[in-house]
C-alpha cells in the first residue's frame, strides 16, 4: 500500500536536476549498482521490459539501480502509478524528471514546467482543443488522411516511414496551418532531428553529431515560429492550432509571451506526432494479426460513414466504440511513452521505504499495463477489457498511456480523432494482412518502432 510521509514543505534544496543526492541517500532501497561507472545503463537501452521484470521478481514494486550517472529508483503497479501521477502534494516534478533527455531540446514545454506555473499555461493552451478548433481539425484530418491512403494503393509497403511521413504532414497542416510542401518538409526535418538528438549518447552539441542536428533543428524553428506569432497575432491569427496557440490567453485577459508560445509549440509538435505514429503503428500491427478483429471494426466504420473511404464526421466520433476500445488496447500492449520519469523534491513513502527528496523515481505504465494483479491473460489482445463495466472495476491508474492527474496528455482527445479517420479512412478501403509467422521486433526508445518498418500488405476490397 502506497503511503506518504507527513512533513511540511522541506527547503527548496533541489531546484535542478543535476543537482545529485548524496551516493549513500538510496542505499537502505533494495536493488544494485550493476557494472562499474555504467550500472545498468545498457541494460535498460538494449531490452527496458525484460530488465523491469527481472528487477521486480527480485527487488518487489519499489527499486534502485545506477544508470546514466545517477540513481534512480522504480515504482510499480497501479498505486504507484496513482501517487506519482495523482501527486496530492506535490511532491513529484516531471520538469526535473524529463529535464536530463529534453532541456536542451524542448525546454518549458507543457511537460517540463510544473505545478502554478503547469496549470496556469494549460488552462490558456486548452483552447486549441475547444469543439470549434477540434471539429476544424477533423475536416484537415480526414482530407488528408484520405488523400495519402489512396495515393499509398494497395499492394506491400513499410508502414512505420509511411505513417510518420502522414502524421508529420498533418502536424504541419492541422497545427501550423502550412499545405502539404517545402516549407512543411523544412519544419518536418527539423522535429525528426530533435527527437533523434534526445536519446542521442553524445550530449554536447559537437560538430558532427546528432546533438548538434537537434540543436540547430530548434534553433531554426524558434526563430520560424518566433516570427509567425507575431504575424498570427498582428492578423487575428486562424483555426490551426498554432493560430489558437499564438492568440491564447491567461486568467487575467494577457497573451502568453511570444516565447512561451515558441516553446509549447515546439514540444506539442513533438509529443503529437511522434505518439500518434508509434500507436497507428501498433494498432495496425495487432488488428493484422488479428482479422477477426480487423473485421469487426471495419463493419462498425462502414456502418457509421456510409461505406468506403467516407469521412468520418467530428459529430460521429462518440459512435464508434469497437474502435475506440481496439486503440486503447493497443495502447495498453505498446504504450508510447513506455515509462515515465520525476524527480522527489520531497521525501515520500513507498512500500514501507521513505524516498529522500532529490531521487530520480519512475513509473512504468509497459510494466503496470501487463501486470497480472491487474490484468488477465495480459499478453493478449482483447479490446473488450475497456467495455464501461470492466474500466469500472479497474484500478483507475492500471491504464495510464496518457499519464494522469495534472500532466494528462493535453492533446488526447485530438490523438482519438487522429487515430478513429485514419481507421475509417484505412479499414474501409483495404484488408491489413502480414506475412504467416511474421514478428517484428519492437526497439523501445525513445518511443517504440518496429525495427524494420513493419511489412504489411495492403488488400483493396
């Protein structure tokens, strides 16, 4: 049972996260150091989940190992989810977590401020995803959507290049209002190096290696946007999500300032495109191995659209559960965002264990989303677990693809929409099959891809 411990607000010791722990501040923590200077590092790049289960059956739901130069320790299961996530005193800082892979790439995005200053941006950034600008978005979405899958035909391809190559494409249009094009294809390229650079081994931004692409992607489009919020703003901006962005305003009647615009607008660029690719994919990978499934939806978008390569209607979007509960079953097998980082700027509880403030802890929804105690038959697809009855029954944090709490994904109604055209676009056009015995293998970070693209074959109907 998760506890918390009951102190009142300790000194601000840790306002950044390279600030360490003393070495010996974990140490009463079951777990392990692993190989000198690099702990578990390779460990955790080369196979996270494996590495996870092998932890827990030792160690139990609370664990310490050293990796990327400091301590971190684990917290599993559903309750662990909830305390971290829920975050009832605020102890938890998802800026200081996220901030060793994205403060030199996507800084003061909407994931990496926390607390006043998290929810004061959030209440102004929402009205991007008000039903006005949502049902503007849908009319985007399904025209190009529908463009892009009939020019694909039928026939064999790669899906993960190709769905990326749409989803980027859609960002551009949807959120910066830019067509299909040159100028999409710059802003593009400049994402694609920036979430590269991420997980980049190098982290200094040297001639010559991805840090340094990353850096110079950011710092091309800090100036591009830069720029567009001040035109937007000078012309009454539009109906794309930057355009809201750029005209948001705060509790108190201001705008937001131009460069807090830039920055959110870099990181919801990167949280949106890259997510929704990673689920498209597995989605696609699991309704193929599963026809009998792939079948079931096609016959509820048919019913719904009117038939082939129908739009799907933003007022239709609530009519397609079988869908609805087929996506968030492959968000439950393949989540996007496979473990979630934070830093204790408060000493807390866990399991019996008092946590210092300054620890690097995380969550694992991969894990928690397979765990037994929470889940039967986990490794299989069953999209049924989501009927109302079953989430009811639920621990409510055993399913957290979207995080929760304070930080739940701002654009997750948008993800929804994004994923429904895509399938009523796709599924009523075309059969999804693989290979007999196929089985791609999945690389874990930063956000988990097939390896080899994932080979299918597309059938006309």
């Amino acid at each position: 049972m998760a506890t918390l411990a009951s102190h009142a607000a300790e000194p601000a010791r840790y306002t950044h996260w390279s600030q360490a722990i003393p070495k010996d501040a974990v140490d009463h923590i079951p777990g392990e150091h692993g190989l000198p200077v690099v702990g578990h590092t390779f460990s955790l790049l080369g196979g996270p989940h494996e590495f996870t289960r092998k932890m827990q059956a030792k160690y139990g739901n609370i664990y310490r190992v050293w990796s990327f130069g400091r301590w971190h320790v684990s917290l599993l299961g559903a309750e662990a989810n909830e305390l971290v996530l829920f975050d009832r005193e605020k102890i938890f800082s998802s800026e200081q977590g996220w901030g060793p892979v994205l403060d030199q790439l996507f800084p003061r995005g909407l994931m990496l401020i926390d607390f006043d200053h998290h929810r004061v941006d959030r209440r102004a950034l929402s009205i991007a995803f008000k039903p006005g600008p949502m049902r503007h978005y849908a009319g985007s979405l399904n025209a190009g959507i529908s463009r892009r899958v009939t020019e694909w035909g039928a026939g064999e391809m790669e899906f993960y290049p190709a769905i990326k190559q749409l989803t980027l494409d859609l960002a551009a249009e949807s959120f910066i209002g830019l067509p299909f094009g040159p100028e999409a294809d710059r802003i593009n390229e400049a994402f694609v190096y920036m979430v590269q650079a991420s997980v980049a081994p190098i982290r200094k931004p040297l001639p010559g290696t991805l840090m340094r692409k990353g850096v110079k992607g950011r710092e091309f489009l800090v100036d591009f946007f830069t720029k567009e919020t001040h035109r937007r703003r000078a012309e009454g901006g539009g109906q794309d999500m930057f355009s809201q962005f750029a005209t948001a305003e705060r509790e108190d009647g201001t705008l937001l300032p131009v460069d807090q615009v830039v920055d959110h607008m870099n990181f919801l660029m990167m949280a949106a495109h890259d997510t929704i690719t990673s689920s498209a994919t597995s989605l696609v990978w699991l309704l193929a191995r599963h026809p009998e499934w792939q079948e079931k939806l096609r016959e509820e978008l048919r019913a719904v659209t009117g038939g082939e390569g129908r739009d799907l209607d933003y007022d239709d979007l609530g009519k397609v559960d079988l869908t609805e509960m087929a996506f968030k079953e492959a968000l439950r097998l393949i989540p996007p965002v496979p473990s979630m980082p934070r830093r204790a700027l408060k000493e807390f509880e866990f399991e019996g264990y008092t946590v210092p403030a300054g620890t690097t802890v995380g969550i694992n929804p991969q894990f928690v989303h397979t765990m037994e105690e929470h889940w039967d038959d986990p490794r299989s697809f069953d999209p049924m677990r989501f009927t109302p009855d079953k989430v009811k029954a639920r621990h409510k944090y055993a399913w957290v693809p979207f995080g929760g709490g304070a930080h739940m994904c701002l654009g997750l109604h948008f993800a929804y929409m994004q994923i429904k055209v895509l399938m009523a676009q796709l599924l009523t056009r075309y059969r999804i099959e693989v290979a007999d015995g196929y089985q791609p293998e999945w690389q874990a970070w930063p956000i988990p891809k097939p390896k080899d693209g994932l080979k299918i074959s597309l059938r006309s109907l």
